[in-house]
C-alpha cells in the first residue's frame, strides 16, 4: 500500500449505464453457478433428467382419452421443470447465498438500482431456463415425434411469463428464507404444488373438473396452459386470454410482494 | 461562511433511527464535515455508529431528521448522489467464491468512471493476490479490497465503517497513510473507529457517539481539552491527605486516595503541580510514582462512558 501519487482527483468521467451493470453482475452470477456442485445439479442437471423419470408414468397415464400424446404432455412437463428448478429454485438458493454473505447490501451502497440487482443476479438462472426449454422443445421435435406447434406465439409467450413469473417468485421466497440450506425446504411448496396442480407431472386434463378449474388459478398453470396450447393450437382465444392474465397477476403480486418485503440483510 | 451549507460535504440535522422493534440507535444526532476533511464517529460497540454511517450512505430511510450529502439526500435521490460516494461496509459483502481481479472486475462495471482495477489493487497492496479467491482472504486482506472497492470511482466522499478492525498494525498505518493522501488530494472522509488512537491520530474533527447521541466532538485537541488533567503519586510514609496545601487553592477540583496512593484532577495542571512540588520540596518528602499528564482522548472518552453509565465501557477500552 504505497504510492500517495496514485491518488488523483477525478477527471472527465464515464458514466455506467443499467445494461453495463445488468452484464457486470451477470458474469460475476454466471462464474459463481459454474463453482457451486449444488447449483449446477440443480440448475442443469435436475430438469434435464426428470422428464426421462416421468416418461414411464405417463406411458401409464390415459392420455389418449384427454386428447394428448405422450409428447405433449411430456413436453410441457419438462418446460414445467425447468422453470422451477433452473429458475425458480436456483434463483432462491442465488438472492439467499448474496444477502447472507452482505453481497446485496454491498451492492446497494453502489449506483445499482435495486431492481438491477435482482434482476442482474438472475440473468444467468433466466437464461439457462431458456436454453433449456430450447433445448427441449428441439428434443420431443426430434425424439417423440411432436409436431410443429401450431400457435407457437401462445407457447413463446407462456415460456417468458413463465421465467419473469418464477424470478419474482423467487425473490419473495428468498425473503422468507433465512439460510441457503433451509432454501431446499422453502422452495418445496411451490415446487410440489406445481407438480401436481399446474399440469407439470399430471396434466390437468385428468383432474375432476372442478379441482381442474381451481389449479387453473396457480402460478404455473398458465404458463403450462399456454405452451400445452401453443403446441396443439385447440386454446381459444378467450382461454389463452384468461391464462395470460392469470400468469401476469401472479408475476404482478409477485413483484409486489418483492418491492414490500424482500430482505436485503441477513436477521439479526 | 459556516453556516453556508454549501461549504459541508456532510449535513447531518437531529438524525434519528428506529428499528423494526423500537429500539432507537440514533437519537437526534447533528454534525458537519467539511470538503477535504477527516470527520471520525468514535464510540464503543452499540454507539450507534453503524446505524448513523448507513443512513449518511443512504441504506436507509431516516425514522427523522435529515442527512445531505453534497446537497442531496443520499436516500432518496440515490441516483445522484451514489456516482460521487465510495463505502466500505463495517464487513463483508463479496462473493467467497469469485478471485479478487472478478470481484474488481464486478465492481468496476458498475462504478462511474472507474480507475483500473489493478491502479486500486495496488493502492491496497493486493496486486499479488489478484487470482486469489476472496474466502482464501484473510480478515485484513478482505478489509482491504473493500477499501480498494471503495476507492474504484475515486469518490469525493469516503465512508469507510470501521477500515482498520481486523488489521495488523503495519495495515492499520498503511491505511492511515492512505487515506491522509486521499484527504489530501480532496477527497472527503467519514470514518468510524472504536480505536482511540485511529481517531486521534487521523481525523481533523471528531464526534464521540454514546447510546446513540453525541457525547462530545471538536477537534482531538477541543475533545480532550474539555477533560481535566491529572496529578497522581504516593503519601510518604506519616503523611495524611490533609497535610498537603489546601486542595482548592491549587486549582484541584476532585480527588481520590486509593491506599496511599492520592490522584487529583485539575483543569490548571501547571499550578496544581507546582504546589504539589513545592511542598514536597519544603517537607522535605519524596513523592514515589509521582505522574502529571494532560488528558488524552482516551480519558475523555473514559470520562464520557463513565458519566454516561458505568464501568461496562470502561473494561473495553481499558483492556
């Protein structure tokens, strides 16, 4: 620690812009998932294996009679697994590590505003459950004989509802966890609930029809309405309508919820 | 010229702060710093200090009161006023797992015209370590690149929440020295520091916090002066308390005899010694462990914490 002459005032200086930040913060999030074991299980190799563990159950399932194949359901499912896995529950275990180790409270002291930094955070998450759902949809094309979607505006829009939903709904479940091991046990509700009420491992097809309609108010279950649909082109406009509404309610409480009581310092 | 706010870099006015429970760790504090100056907050643990520094650097809304930091309010108008401010937090705030060039790297883009980041490793002697994960870091090393961090976008305004706790003592005054460069250079600088050498040794003003309000601020010299000096020695062998001159008119304004051991404190320590000499002399008498000192900081803020509640403070600091 030498050299008083480095010491200089400030001269003609650059300004930082939110996407320069966005992509600073995002590189340091996207170097820290290739370091965690845990994240990487869950962020990449957790969604990519649970549809092959799913395939023998829905080759059990009737689902000629609900008027699907076994690739649209299947299909979905694994979009369904990778937005609560590399998104959802990736991003809980990412917002906890950060506040536990005062990485959000330190970047708050900075010019970062705070919706910059959630949202910096999550890029990598966000576009890992992207690729992933690429990745898949190429994957049933190609493996379990799936057609062309015939509305693919309805699937694409399902999918980003879907990963701007499960962001935010990671930030309000990482303020009611306090630690990143105590986040597995946080994260389940949301996760089982969607397995079994959204459409994810059961679709909703096969449910009495009154439970159906009240699982069509979950948080995913639009979202799997919505790429179900964009698939097989039988979603009228009114129900694709009433799915994007649901899906941005949810994103909209959730964002609340987030701006009302996200904790940005461990408890004390 | 003063009163002009312009002049002060930091405006704080009956600052208070309440938490979530009702306790209230800042009970209407009010102070100043001017451009280029050194303004320390010293007190104990639970003073209060943290709690004021993160609502001069905006973490916070004030519960009342007012901070303005370069004429803007660091909470609400965070935009403007973060460009112009560098904070070290009193610990942490890195990922474990990034190398300290990625964590200068993450930083540096989203600091205004940042300097390169090795220019603020160096500053720091972290040059060597730049490829070293911040959890293989120890404690003073983490302290420093928080300070490099800091000193990214050259701020005119430094926070810097307790820089030295965890330093040994060549960090500690390599720090110093840094940050009387930077002083020097322009750059204004908030400090806290439960070390009373740090503040006495470093700061052009000072503020000693206790249970949340001022207890005492002023230049080291001004603190300490308003203590008073001390005389303390040994009763030769026959002699009482009352053989000595009359206390009073030695200007001795308290006194304590502990065995045979008497301490008198005085605000005219030249005359209160010198009366205490010349009667020794006169009887003829050596006084054994004889002392004379002007107050330090140290007993101001003794002085402080032991009007203010007890011996709990005192332990710590005498320790």
């Amino acid at each position: 620690m030498s050299g008083t002459t480095a010491v200089t005032t400030p001269t003609g200086r650059a300004v930082t812009t939110p996407a320069g930040r966005l992509a600073s913060l995002a590189r340091a999030e996207l170097t820290l998932l290739g370091r965690s074991k845990g994240a990487l299980v869950t962020a990449v190799l957790v969604p990519l294996a649970l549809p092959f563990t799913l395939r023998s159950a829905v080759d059990q399932m009737d689902v000629k009679e609900a008027g699907l194949t076994v690739g649209m359901v299947l299909l979905p499912a694994a979009i369904g697994f990778s937005l609560l896995f590399a998104v959802y529950s990736t991003l809980v275990g990412v917002y906890t590590a950060r506040r536990e180790e005062l990485v959000l409270k330190r970047l708050r002291t900075g010019e970062l505003r705070d919706a910059e930094i959630l949202s910096g955070a999550a890029l990598p998450a966000v576009t890992t459950g992207l690729l992933q759902s690429l990745l898949v949809a190429a994957g049933s094309t190609a493996l379990l004989d799936v057609p062309a979607p015939r509305a693919p505006h309805l699937a694409v829009l399902g999918l980003l509802l879907g990963l701007v939903m499960c962001a935010a709904l990671a930030g309000v479940t990482a303020g009611l966890t306090r630690t990143v091991e105590s986040a597995q046990v946080t994260t389940m509700p949301l996760v089982l609930v969607s397995m079994i009420g959204s459409g994810v491992a059961v679709p909703l097809e096969l449910l009495p029809d009154n439970l159906a309609s009240v699982c069509e108010l979950l948080p995913l279950s639009p979202v799997i309405t919505l790429v179900r649909g964009g698939w097989t082109g039988s979603l009228s406009a009114y129900e694709a309508l009433g799915a994007v509404a649901t899906a941005l309610a949810w994103t909209v409480i959730a964002v609340f919820a987030v701006r009302r009581w996200f904790r940005w310092e461990p408890r004390r | 010229m003063d009163r002009n706010e312009h002049e002060h870099v930091i405006e704080v006015t009956d600052l208070r702060r309440v938490y979530g429970g009702g306790f209230e760790a800042v009970r209407g504090i009010s102070f100043s710093v001017r451009p280029g100056e050194i303004f320390a907050l010293l007190g104990t643990n639970g003073a209060g200090k943290t709690s004021t520094v993160e609502l001069l650097e905006g973490l916070a809304r004030p519960s009342g009161g007012q901070v303005r930091i370069l004429g803007h309010d660091p909470y609400t108008e965070r935009a403007v006023v973060r460009p112009r401010t560098g904070v070290m937090l009193q610990e942490g705030g890195f990922p474990s797992e990034l190398t300290v060039a990625e964590t200068a790297r993450m930083w540096a883009g989203c600091v205004s015209g940042a300097r390169p980041t090795e220019e603020a490793l160096a500053l720091v002697g972290l040059a060597g370590k730049t490829d070293v994960r911040v959890k293989q870091l120890s404690g003073g090393e983490r302290r420093r690149l928080d300070l490099a961090l800091a000193l990214l976008g050259e701020p005119e305004v430094l926070f810097l929440d307790e820089p030295t706790t965890g330093l040994d003592a060549e960090g500690r005054r390599d720090t110093w020295e840094l940050v009387r460069a930077l002083r020097d250079a322009g750059t204004t600088v908030l400090l806290t520091t439960h070390y009373l050498e740090e503040a006495e040794g470093l700061a052009d003003r000072l503020a000693i916090l206790h249970e949340g309000r001022i207890a005492a601020a002023g230049t080291p010299a001004e603190v300490t002066a308003s203590q008073p000096s001390r005389i303390s020695f040994e009763l030769p062998e026959g002699y009482f308390l009352g053989d000595l001159p009359a206390l009073g008119e030695l200007g001795v304004i308290g006194h304590e005899v502990d065995g045979r051991v008497v301490r008198l404190r005085t605000r005219e320590l030249q005359r209160a010694a010198t009366g205490v000499l010349v009667w020794a002399e006169r009887a003829g008498v050596e006084l054994r462990g004889l002392d004379a000192r002007s107050a330090s900081l140290e007993e101001a803020f003794l002085g402080i914490a032991r009007e203010a509640s007890g011996s709990a403070l005192e332990k710590e600091h005498v320790a």
